[in-house]
C-alpha cells in the first residue's frame, strides 16, 4: 500500500479509536438486548425492581470476571475459580466461627486461600509448564472436592451479622444502590486503571501477544502470569465473602453457576481468547449483558430453561458482532 | 596501557540435549569496536548474543566478565542494565501494542506506584524516531506495531537500542528483508555508533554489509570460533575467500 493510501487508511478509520472498539461493539450489544427485553415486556423493564435484582448479582460476576480478563490477556486461561469461591468461602466461614465472628481474620484467611490457589496455580503453569487450560481444570475439580471433604456438606449460617455495620458496608444500600455496586465500581476503575497504565497490565498484554519480546526484553513473563492466577485468587476470594455476607449463609457449591456466566461476560466484552488484547469496559459491559439475561429472561415470564438458549445465542451473535464491528472499521 | 574488555566470555558452552550449539567460547569485546560475527546457519552465532544479552543461559562452567567484574545470574534485565542492547532476528516486538510501549517494553518510564508515564513516553518515542531519521505521517507512537512496514518495525527495534544509554548494541541480522536504500541506512547507523564510543556486534549473512563495517571479524563455525582477527587490510574479497575456505573444510 502507498504512504498517500495508508495515510488515508488511518485517516478514515477511527484509527485511534482501535482500543475502544470492543467496548463500544458490547456496548450496542447491550442496548439492542435491552431494546428487545423492553420490546418484549415494558411493564417488566421499564421499571426499577429488575434492575434492583440485576444490581445485586452483578457485582459478583463482574469482581471474578475483572481478574479474568488479565490472565486471558496473557494467554492463559483459569477455570478453578469456581472452587477457589468455594474453598475460599469456606475459610471465611469457618474463621468467622472460630474466632467469634471475627470479620477481618475471616477476611484474610478468605485472601490467603486465594492467593494460594493462584501461586499453585501459577507454579503448574510457568514453572512446570503445563496447559493452562487442563490444569485449572483439574484445580477445579481438586479443589471443590478438598472443599466438600473438609466441609462434609455443612450449611453455614451468619445471621448474627445482618444488620451489622460491616455486612452493611459491603452488601448494605446507598439510596436505592446495592453498595456492593460500588465495590465493583472502585475495584474495576482500579483494576482498568492497572491494565492500561500500570507496568504490570503493559506486561500482561506482552505475555500473551509475544512473550518471547517480553523476555527478550528483560520482563519476567512467568512472575507476570503468576500474578494474574493469584489476581483471580484474590478477586474469587471477594467474590465469596461478597456472596456469603448477602446470603448470610455460606453452602460448599455456592461456586457453582460461576463458571459459563463469567467465561461468556470475558468473550462477550470483546477479550479475545487469544491473548495480547482485551478491555476492562467490555468485561463490565459483558457481565452485565450476561446477568441480565439470567435475571431478564425469567422476570420476561419465560420459564428458567431458556436461559442456556440465551446465553448461547449472546455468546455467538456477540463474537459475530465483535468481528463485524472491527473488520467494517478497519476496511 | 593495556585495554580492558568490556565483555569478557570464557569457556562459554552451550547446548541443547546432546547437541553443542556453542562449544569453549572465548571471546572479548573492546568498547568503541564493531565486531562483524559470521558463520554458516546453525553456526551458533544467535545463540551467542543470546548469551551476552542474557535471554539464554550458558551451560555450568563458563564465566561472563563485564568491566573485568564476573557476573552472576546473567539475565536480560541484568545485561540491559549494564548497557547491552540487542536488536533480535526475530526484532522482539509485541505486535499488538503501540509503538512507544515496545520502544519502552522492560523499561518503562513510572511513578513510584508503577502507573507509567505515559505522556513523556510518547514525546521521547516522537524524539527517537526524529533522530533516527523515520518520519512518517502515516503513524504516531500510539500506532499499533502490527500497522508497520517491516522496515518500519525494524526502525523501531533499533530506536529501542539507542534510546537508553548503551555500551554495546548487538544486531542479529538487522538487515533482512530490508530494501536496498533502508539497509545502507542500518550500515550508516552502527558506523555512527562507533563514533559515538559504543561497542557493536554486527551478524550478517551478506559478507559485504559484514566487512564494510567491521574492526575485527570472529567467524563460527559449528559452535565454535574458527577465526578472531582484526579487518586490517583484508579486502572484501579475501574475507568472502576466506569465508568459503572454512566453508569447504568444515
């Protein structure tokens, strides 16, 4: 191509704009979902009770989902989180038992499960060198079964902590917002804020699109990928103490139901598999577009089943957006 | 008075399973000198400069000198803060970020929190690329990698060498795939790093860029140096005999 017709390439193609384009393709995503939710049934949502229940489960998806996107980013994948909620949750549970309700041990011990589960994680991936994919797989199943022998099907009970200051300050509402609405909103500003600008995202992004560059370079890619198993440890842990403070009752499966929603949040918010890119907005964008089909699809009068059919046709309508979306910009 | 080396290999080995890719390695490199380092494919001579820029270890028992100083836990954040730069064959780039990202990719300018600098990255980027003579209205440093020529791409590998304060710049191969006009601008550039005092590592398949520059040629050959000797009054065709006879013998 000429300089004079690549000049008018850049010119003509929101050039600038490359790294928003994802955002915006799951952002039009979204309104033409809501547009047809609303066509479907305006008495249910053009009014504020659905997005009351919309705003209650979205942080949990979006918190997981955040950390999600840095390990795709750098070219791995984790599908233990699911069990990381559920045996980080258990800690937190039984801390609390164990030291009176003692929130903050409860909170820690709930991190430091977390933190581990990513190290281990980490070490199986970079040091030993194994499939991403496969061993967080086996994590997961390791894990929820290390959870259901050690919990032997125990139902936990914390109603003592309802109407406590601290339960208020995480699950509480401001106004008419579930607090935990700005939890997400502070850890995914800040998150977004470390993958675009900080040193450790730049290096994120590395990992995943030439990490040989990286290396050459003097970045440790391993140490980097490791930090991204234990950033999800530690998201998965907020995400559990999060879930048990509103539900003031922690059960072993709660991690369950994670795992598809939070996978299909990262793909639909425009992050693809296939690491070096990927967007914090999208993810937010994407979680909401997936739990609103959850909650949409039931408070539309459709019966639970057609959720999975949703999902699906989301999942692969917003890839085929995705592509179309960027490939129209850039010809 | 006698000139200390600024990197000093000995007996460097290397090898992958039971093959030896570099074998009793000595070799010393004198600041201000361009070295041209040739050798057949699978000469060892990439993974040579691998050792020196530190993104491969060398085997147990070979010892790495900078300024005269043993070093320990040679790696390439190491080697890049002694002030060795290396331009790769394969050019190192991360496609998908922007240009000033790769320029500063290990090296990025933070605050104390690590959130990076980004303005005065993208103001050094516009400098660099001034200086280096690669101007174009078609990018900007915020320009993904993956938009640029490939002489282009190799541009910025370069600026990336010189933009920090380097004693030795190696370049594997900088000039492949380049046009005519952009490889004689390479030739000129690592001409002007030696007036600038810097040391260079020049590899070359084209005996011809590898003489016009050289002070001193190391030929490999299956991993080990055949021949250290400096350019003298050697003619482009006796370095090309020369090249053949230990091409026939080997």
């Amino acid at each position: 191509m000429s300089t004079e017709a690549r000049e008018q390439t850049v010119k003509s193609s929101f050039y600038l704009q490359e790294r928003l384009r994802p955002v915006v393709g799951a952002a039009i995503f979204f309104a033409i979902m809501l547009v047809t939710f609303i066509g479907f049934a305006p008495d249910v949502f053009l009014t504020g009770g659905i997005y009351t229940a919309i705003f209650l489960s979205l942080p949990l998806f979006t918190i997981v989902g955040l950390s999600l996107v840095f390990v795709t980013v750098a070219g791995e994948i984790d599908l233990s989180f699911p069990s990381t909620i559920a045996l980080s949750g258990f800690m937190f549970s039984w801390t609390l038992e164990q030291t009176s309700l003692n929130f903050y041990a409860g909170l820690l011990a709930a991190l430091v499960t977390g933190v581990l589960c990513g190290l281990i994680n980490g070490f199986l991936v970079t040091k030993l060198g194994l499939s991403s994919l496969i061993t967080t797989l086996g994590m997961n199943f390791a894990l929820i079964g290390l959870t259901n022998v050690i919990n032997q099907g125990e139902v936990r009970m914390f109603t003592e902590l309802n109407e406590t200051f601290l339960r208020n300050l995480f699950v509480g509402k401001i106004g008419s917002i579930p607090s935990q609405m700005f939890w997400m909103a502070g850890i995914a500003l800040l998150l977004g804020a470390i993958f675009h600008r900080h040193r450790f995202g730049i290096h994120c992004h590395v990992a995943g699109d030439n990490p040989e560059a990286g290396r050459a370079m003097g970045v440790d890619i391993e140490r980097t990928k490791t930090l991204c198993f234990v950033l999800v440890g530690i998201c998965s842990s907020i995400t559990a103490v999060i879930s048990i403070l509103l539900n003031s009752t922690y059960f072993s499966t709660m991690g369950e139901g994670y795992l598809l929603p939070v996978l299909a949040a990262v793909f639909v918010g425009g992050t693809p598999v296939t690491g070096g890119r990927g967007t914090i907005g999208g993810l937010v964008i994407g979680a909401a577009t997936v739990v609103f089909i959850q909650t949409g699809v039931v408070a539309a009068g459709l019966d639970g089943y057609w959720t999975s059919l949703g999902f699906g046709l989301v999942i692969v309508l917003s890839l085929l957006g995705h592509r179309w979306f960027s490939g129209r910009l850039t010809r | 008075m006698k000139r200390e080396p600024l990197v000093k290999l000995v007996n460097i080995q290397k090898s992958f399973g039971r093959v030896y890719a570099l074998e009793q390695i000595n070799l010393e490199l004198y600041p201000g000198e361009i070295v041209s380092l040739v050798g057949d494919n699978g000469a060892g001579k990439s993974t040579l400069t691998k050792i020196i820029s530190g993104t491969e270890k060398p085997d147990a028992g070979g010892q790495i000198f900078f300024d005269g100083v043993e070093v320990k836990g040679w790696n390439a954040a190491k080697a890049r803060s002694h002030g060795i730069e290396t331009v790769h064959q394969s050019r190192a780039l991360s496609e998908q970020q922007s240009i000033f990202a790769n320029v500063f990719l290990g090296r990025e300018l933070t605050n104390k929190f690590g959130f990076v600098q980004r303005k005065k990255e993208v103001e050094e980027t516009e400098k660099l690329m001034r200086r280096i003579g690669y101007t174009s209205k078609v990018w900007t440093p915020n320009s993904s990698v993956n938009k640029l020529s490939g002489g282009e791409r190799q541009g910025v590998a370069i600026s990336r060498a010189i933009l920090f304060e380097s004693r030795l710049v190696m370049l594997d191969e900088p000039t492949t795939a380049m046009a005519l006009s952009e490889a004689g601008e390479v030739i000129d550039f690592i001409k002007d790093l030696k007036n600038q005092g810097k040391s260079v590592i020049f590899i070359s398949h084209n005996p011809w860029d590898a003489h016009s520059v050289a002070d001193r040629f190391v030929i490999l050959d299956r991993g080990r140096i055949v021949f250290d000797g400096p350019k003298g009054d050697m003619t482009p065709e006796d370095f090309i005999a020369k090249l053949h006879n230990f091409a026939k013998n080997s």
